[in-house]
C-alpha cells in the first residue's frame, strides 16, 4: 500500500482496487550485478523491413536469435540446461507486439527511440520498460551501417518513428548500463567496426560491462547449423568468458572466387569483435577474461581503460583487415569452380537502377548464379560413410587430447556428459551434436602473469593436430595441405582520457587453430575442430562440431536449371532487385542426421551477408533443413529432427511457446514469444509510461510499476488503475470503454476494529458517476487516524466493482458497500 505523511503524526493509507501508487524510477540504475534471480534476457529480431524502412528480407535471423534466447533462458537441469542459473526470460520481440496502454491495445514497432538515451536525444526512452536499458543481456537482430571517419554503427529500424527518430539508431545516441543493461550483443553489420572501437563507443558505455559486435559483413545462414551458433555462444557463455565464447563461435574464414578466368580472390571473413572496459589495463583485460553468464562482476561506472578483443587480421567484406595486416587468401578450403567462367560482380546496371518487372529481376539474378555456380555431377554423390567416431569417446580420452587430468565426478543425462570443478575446468561431451566441449580458466590469458606474445603458430597448429588424433576424429576427412587455419586473437588497450584511436597498448592473447572439414574433396558446412592454444603453450579451449558422415542412399540428382531457379527465385523474394556481390561452390549441408550435397551461393547487398543452399538431389519440401518433411513435420519452419513434443499438442517444443503445457492455438496476448498458457509471471504490472505487461510482484515492483494482483493479466482488467501524482492528486487510466467513475472513502480504523466489516467502516461517497480522471482530496486524518479509497467504474446498465482482481481478497466488498447505506448511487 502507499502509505503518505499527514502532519506529524498521522498517515494517510490509500487502497485503490489492490493497486499502488506508482513511484518515481530513478534513472541512474542498480550499482553492482543484478541478484540470480534478477538476470533478464531480451531480444528485438526483425526479419522483413515492410513498415515504412527499407531493407532486404532475412527470414533466418529469427532462428539465429532464437536460438540464443532459448539457450540463455534454458533452465532444464544441468548438463541439459543450466539449472538455477538460467536467466529469466524477459520477452523475444520479432518485429511488433502489442502492449497495454492507457487503456487500450498499442502496437509496438522497432524505432529509434527504444534504443536511445534521453541524456542524449529528447527522444530517447532506453530505460522505460521492455526497452534494451532495463533488462541485463540484451540481443538485437537487424541490419547495420557504418563507414567513414565520423560515422558509427546505426542499426536499421522498422519504422520510421514520427517526430523524433528515423529508420536508423544511431550508436552516438546509446548510452546503456545507467539504468541496468549489462551485455548487449549485436547480430548486425558493422556493428564493431574498427574505426569506431575508440573513441566513439566510448560514450556508450554507462555502466555496461561488454558490447559484442562485428567488424564489416555479418553472414546469415538458413541452415539449423548457423543458428547452433547462437545457441552454443549461449551455452558456452556459462562455463568460459562471454568475450571468447563469441569470438570462438562466431568467427568464419573464407577466401572467395569473386571471378574467374583470370581468378579473382577476396577474403569475406566473418570477424567478431567483444568490446569492454575497466579501471587500469589489467582491470580491462581480466573483466572480459572472467565474466561469464554466471558470473557477473561490479558495473564498470566511469571506466578509465577501454579494450577490445578479436582476431588479428580478419578480414571481412566491406572494411579492411584488422590493423590493415593482410593474409593470404586461399580458394582450396572451398574449391576454385571448374571450368572456369566468367562471374559478374554485380547484377546488370540496368535492373540494378530499377528496371521494371519481376521477370526482368528473376533472369538477372539467375544468369549471375548461372556464372559463379560450378557444374555438378553424379560424383557428388559418392561420398563415402565416414566413422562413428565418437561412439566410443569418453571424457578421460578428452582429457588426454588436452592435455589435463581426467575429470572424476561426471554428470550425465540422455546424450550428454558434463563435468566442471572449482578450479574452472569444464569438459562436455554431446553425443547427439558431436559436439566436444573444453575450457579452462586456470589457462585463459592473465595480464599480470601470462606472456603478452602469441605461442608459435607452428607449434601450436601441431599440438591441435595432436589433440585431433587423440580424440579419433577421422584424418581421410581433412586436406593435408589446406587443413588448417592459425589466427591470432590480440587485444587492443585505449586510455578514456585520451580520444587518439590509435591503441595506447596491444598485446597477443592467444592463437587460434581452426581445422576445417572436406569430404569427397567437398567443404562440409560447419563442420570443424577449433582450439586455442595459450601463450604459455596450453590448450585453453577445444569446439569440436564433427557428426558422422552419412548421405542417404538411393539420391537422384536435379537439373542444374531446377537449382538455379529456386537460387534465383529466392534472391527476387528477399532482395527487391538490390544489386548483389556473389560467389558460389558446392558443398555437403547436414540436414537432421544425414549430409546432402548442396549448391551454395553468398551474396552482399552491403546491408547484410547471406547464404543460401539449395539441394542437389531431388528431396521432399523440407523448409527448415531437418530431414523432416514439411508434410509430417510438427515444426516445418524450426529445425526439430527428434520431433519432440513433450506436451503432445501436436506443436514440436522447439515451435511450441509453451512447450510443457498443452496450448495448440499459442496464443501471446502480448507478443513477448512466451504463450499465455506458461507465462512465468504471476500478473499484470502498470508501469510508469502507462503500459501493461506480464510480471511477478518483485520485477514489478523494482520497476517501480503497479501490481495488479496475482492471475491478473493486462488485456481483463477492468478496474481502473488509481495513482497519486505529487503527493497530493489522484490519478488513474481509465479501461477501455470506461467513461464515468464512483470514489468512496472509509475508515480505516473502523475496518481494522470491525475485522473488515465494509458496511460499518464509515463510508462516504465522494463522486459519482464522475467523469475525469483526476481528483485532489481535501481530507487531512486526524492523528492515528487512516483513510481509505476506492474507485469503481459507474457505467450504465451495472456499475463496476470495488474489489481486487488478485487472490488477497478473502471476500467480496461490494455488498458490505451497499449494506453501510453510503454508497454511490
């Protein structure tokens, strides 16, 4: 109850329907880590830019997002999930959603002012609630821009908002942490780009801890196996540092045929980048060396050190290499195509200026797939069975390949195998995945101990061999001579007071071995072995993604005019006649448990990168690449080969927004990705800006809103919302349709002495059928004297009612009302 001063001693208690007043939410935010039960994940994905902002389609970030939503929320029992650990899951918003306002439904569009503070834009509301600055861990999807000396990254937005933004955020206008954000990670071009490392986000930096981002072209895929990205980033982000989980997952090479004839080479690396700060050099590197999803250290107010990870080099599409040091570009990881062709870098420059007619769109973005895509034959698919090879791995055998003692304690459910100990260690075996799991913070790079040069790449490309031998994995499925790819992950050290971007201190802090897979001479789409081996000459951590290798039997090849048409039916669906950058190869995809040989295609429209696959064998419709097809599938647009269904209605749990509780229509009342039927929250919460959204009593009440009541929800209720503006008015908002009110007043004293007797509690009407929404009482309590309030709507035929939509509520009040005599008529 809200509870204020009358004299010196004497109170006056408001009771408004079981609703508080709504206190002032400062913005200067929690200092120190959010409690366990506190930590909050969040996500804005867009896919399809067709509210007024242009931007090519991406159906697959969904899933990408998705993944690691579902991952850091995951609260399934360890080695499963991550237990008590888990982050709440505070709403996954895929392109709009409604909220409860004033009253009424309102439709919620990405726009320039979530995302922005007010400290530095009029418009900015980043901290209000279910925007990025009132939650911890936050995601965003979408397309980004950034180039030039002045200009920072700016995500793509799907509205232009009226009055205030524009279809762009812009990176100058963030500032995050000064009310709660912790880790924001950004799926987004540009979005770390060099150039803008110091000092421009500098600024952005309030009291969070770490901005994760990529430098030049981010790649999105369609294949399950680009989004297991997310969900292993996630995953691994509990047991290893947050900033070399997203370095190992994230990182791709790639050395592209652009043209052939005479060939043309361009390096179109994934490169991703963790930014943080500290106080001091060593307090900047060791923050990104500890921190982790569990555990979460002070806010970084003020920070004198910013720093920033990656790999020394990368060399993505649209900006230079890293510290413009350039490396070789080597084709034969992917194949040169053969015969040797002519590849346009572009689309004619007449349809790329705007040439009518989708027809016109579909022959030109089909001649330049025509020109890049090599010939294929039956000999794809003759690609032997590889080994089970880890059909008989055990974690001692992981050790060994490692180089550390066996883990005693292991615990097991289903496929998989987890061990981790006080000293750090972790070790995970997933037997479904072949995944292989290692890492050690007795190992990780210490600024204070640890060398600050890099171990030699010679031997440190032996010891992964090493490591790749003892684990059993299959040599006939490397290239002796192109297995392998050494990187250097450095660090890059900027005093706050000094804005020169040129690094104040640069170090190694380990180096990166990468073995890439091929079969049949054929890459094979994220299959690989990853290490990184210390500066004192240690593996620190071990990915391994390697499933056995099986082709269904009995395949029959498509018509090269079939691939190339559905490549180019796809370009015309999501690219609107953009002009494309686009190099292709052939390659073996996994779909479910069995590999497929696949035309793939990558193209750039500057905005973004994609990759597309399209089968060369006739399959099914299979739209999410599971082996399932689309006809017996119970989620044809999420991969799911296992099908699982643990509620039996009929939704498979990876598609099911209430994957234990039966609820085959998935209705979201609010949008928020969790189904109404499992909502974790326990009632609807007013906040401050006058929405509604679902929230237990302590979220609601650290957000400073009003709690309805437990099994209350936004969208039913019908009582009015009585608030106190500066301490002295009533103020409410009035439900939908609602348009005359009744107040009364009572003794509070009297209720007390009568045990809640109503009909002897001293009522008196105040307004009836009153039709504002704003009331300045004129009573002052006497001392030791209490008043109550409470308001119900006085709409013809029936009025509303005076009790609490909540569970406190022993009995009905409105009767004991009408009995004292006093009541409103």
């Amino acid at each position: 109850m809200r509870i204020r001063t009358a004299l010196a001693c004497s109170i006056l208690m408001l009771i408004a329907a079981g609703l508080q007043a709504v206190p002032a939410l400062a913005q200067g935010g929690v200092a120190g880590p959010p409690a366990e039960n506190e930590r909050e994940a969040m996500v804005r994905v867009l896919t399809n830019w067709n509210m007024g902002c242009d931007g090519a389609s991406r159906g697959p970030w969904k899933d990408m997002a998705q993944a690691w939503y579902d991952e850091i929320t995951n609260g399934a029992a360890v080695p499963g999930g991550h237990g008590g650990g888990s982050w709440y899951a505070d709403g996954f918003y895929h392109q709009t959603w409604l909220t409860f306002e004033n009253g009424l439904w309102k439709n919620n569009y990405v726009v320039d002012s979530e995302f922005t503070d007010p400290d530095l834009v009029a418009w900015g509301k980043d901290y209000l609630h279910d925007k990025p600055d009132e939650v911890d861990a936050f995601l965003i999807a979408t397309h980004g821009s950034g180039s030039g000396a002045n200009t920072a990254w700016t995500a793509k937005m799907l509205v232009d908002e009226p009055g205030s933004g524009d279809c762009g955020a812009y990176q100058g206008s963030m500032a995050f942490g000064d009310q709660d954000l912790e880790f924001l990670h950004l799926s987004s071009c540009a979005s770390m780009d060099q150039e803008d490392w110091h000092p421009d986000w500098d600024s952005t930096f309030q009291g969070l801890h770490q901005a994760d981002g990529f430098h030049g072209t981010m790649w999105i895929y369609s294949g399950a196996d680009w989004s297991n990205r997310y969900r292993d980033f996630a995953d691994d982000s509990f047991s290893m540092p947050i900033a070399l989980a997203w370095l190992d997952n994230h990182y791709r090479y790639m050395c592209a045929v652009t043209a052939q004839d005479p060939i043309i080479l361009e390096r179109q690396d994934q490169c991703p980048v963790a930014r943080g700060v500290g106080f001091g050099q060593a307090d900047a590197v060791n923050r990104m060396m500890t921190e982790q999803y569990d555990n979460i250290l002070s806010d970084p107010d003020n920070p004198t050190w910013q720093h920033v990870f990656y790999l020394e080099s990368c060399d993505p599409k649209g900006q230079p290499p890293i510290n413009n040091v350039v490396t070789e570009c080597d084709p034969f990881y992917y194949g040169v195509p053969e015969p040797p062709q002519s590849v346009p870098e572009t689309i004619p420059a007449s349809f790329a200026a705007g040439a009518p007619g989708a027809a016109a769109g579909f022959a030109d973005y089909r001649l330049q797939i025509d020109k890049a895509m090599p010939q294929f034959n039956a000999s794809v698919l003759a690609a032997a069975a590889g080994p089970d090879w880890m059909a008989g791995l055990t974690m001692a055998q992981l050790a060994a390949a490692v180089g550390e003692t066996p883990p005693s304690a292991v615990v097991s459910s289903g496929a998989r195998q987890q061990y981790t100990d006080a000293a750090g260690r972790f070790f995970r075996l997933d037997f479904a995945e072949a995944r292989v799991r290692y890492a050690s913070h007795v190992r990780v790079f210490d600024w204070g101990t640890s060398p600050h040069t890099a171990w030699s790449p010679t031997a440190a490309q032996s010891m992964v061999m090493g490591a790749f031998g003892a684990l059993g994995l299959p040599t006939s499925e490397i290239d002796p001579s192109h297995c392998c790819r050494v990187d250097t992950v450095s660090g890059s050290l900027f005093k706050t007071a000094d804005p020169s971007p040129t690094p104040a201190d640069k170090y190694d802090a380990e180096r990166m071995v990468t073995i890439h897979r091929k079969v049949n001479n054929l890459p094979v789409i994220e299959s690989i072995l990853r290490a990184s081996v210390s500066n004192t000459g240690q593996i620190a951590r071990l990915l391994v993604r390697w499933p056995r290798f099986v082709m269904p039997a009995g395949m029959v090849l498509r018509s090269r005019a079939a691939v190339l048409d559905e490549l180019a039916q796809h370009l015309t669906d999501v690219e609107l006649g953009r002009s494309l950058g686009l190099t292709s190869y052939l390659a073996y995809e996994r779909r479910g448990t069995h590999f497929f040989p696949v035309a793939v295609i990558e193209t750039d429209d500057g905005e973004s990168g994609e990759i597309v696959t399209a089968s060369l064998v006739v399959l099914p419709s299979d739209g999410d690449k599971d082996d399932v097809p689309d006809t017996a599938d119970n989620c044809p647009q999420d991969a799911n080969t296992d099908q699982l269904d643990r509620d039996g209605d009929g939704r498979g749990d990876v598609c099911d927004n209430c994957p234990a509780l039966v609820n085959p229509g998935q209705e979201d009342a609010d949008g928020d990705g969790t189904g109404d039927a499992c909502a974790t929250a326990d009632g609807a919460c007013i906040f401050r800006d006058g929405t509604c959204d679902d929230a237990t009593a302590a979220q609601c009440a650290a957000a400073g809103g009003t709690y309805q009541g437990d099994d209350s929800n936004c969208f039913a209720a019908q009582t009015p919302v009585l608030m106190v503006i500066a301490n002295q008015d009533f103020y409410w908002i009035p439900p939908p349709g609602i348009t005359s009110w009744d107040l009364i007043r009572g003794s509070m004293t009297r209720l007390r002495q009568t045990g809640g007797n109503y009909s002897q509690a001293q009522i008196q009407c105040l307004l009836s059928e009153f039709n504002q929404h704003e009331y300045t009482p004129a009573d002052t309590p006497a001392v030791g004297e209490a008043i109550f309030y409470l308001l119900r709507n006085s709409n013809a035929p029936t009025n509303g009612t005076y009790d609490d939509a909540g569970p406190g509520l022993v009995e009905g009040r409105d009767l004991e009302i009408a009995a004292s005599g006093n009541d409103c008529q």
